[in-house]
C-alpha cells in the first residue's frame, strides 16, 4: 500500500511539473498568437511571395506583395523561413522558434507545423492557390 502511495505522489508529482511548464510555454509564446495565423494566411491567399532579391542559401525570405522588393523594406513586410534551424520570423516581427519548450504548447506547436509544411511546398515552386485549395477544411474549421 506504501509503494502504490508513493507512485501515486510521483506521478502527482510529474502531473504538476509537466502543467506548470506547459503554462510558462504558454505565456512565452501567446503575445505572437495572432501573428502565426496572420503570416499563414497571408501566404496561402498569395499576399506574399519569395523574394529572390534577398535570397540566402540559409533563409527565405516572403515579402508582402503590397511591398516593393528592397526599397520601402520594412521589418513588418517581410517573413523570414530560417532553413537551419527551421524558425519562423512572423509579420509584425514576432518569432516563432524551434525549440523544445514549442513542444509543450500545442497551439505553437500546430502553427510551426502548418507554415513549415506551406513554406516547404512553396519553395517547391507550388502555387498558392493550390496550397489554399488544399486547407480549406482546415481553414474552415480553424473560422
């Protein structure tokens, strides 16, 4: 009866840790929310395109088709895919990393795997209207 107490507690114990750090993810990420979507959309509808004026074998760069490639670049026009590491900077200028805390906040997480998987297919020279027509669904569950 002791021992099943004490595995009772530990995994109590686990229970509490693994909340808390899932809660602090949470907090860390929630102020870029509204970008992920934000930069998601705007590359399935076509607002953005790759810039192959700023072309880097480490990076790609998505500007806003609104925005005039180099001149009137600004911070907020542009998204930037880091291939090494497989980050995300966000219109508005938020940043959404990889790294293991993403993985205990499930809204983050669903987010890195959507624009990964739309950037991935665009630098395979896709189309976005193909991308768009591909995540209806999820776009209409996700209204």
């Amino acid at each position: 009866m002791i021992i099943i107490t004490k595995i009772l507690l530990d995994l109590a114990a686990v229970l509490v840790v693994c909340s808390v750090c899932c809660a602090v993810s949470m907090v860390v990420h929630c102020m870029n929310y509204p970008a992920y979507r934000r930069t998601y959309r705007a590359i399935i509808k076509g607002e953005m395109v790759i810039d192959l004026d700023w072309a880097d074998r480490d990076m790609v760069y998505f500007r806003l088709t609104s925005s005039t490639p180099v001149q009137g670049r600004l911070l907020t026009d542009y998204a930037v895919y880091f291939l090494r590491g497989r980050d995300f900077k966000l219109l508005g200028g938020g940043y959404l990393h990889n790294y293991p805390m993403l993985y205990l906040d499930p809204y983050s997480l669903y987010w890195m795997k959507r624009l990964r998987g739309v950037a991935d297919r665009l630098m395979a020279g896709e189309d976005p209207r193909t991308l768009r027509r591909d995540h209806r669904i999820a776009a209409i569950i996700n209204n």
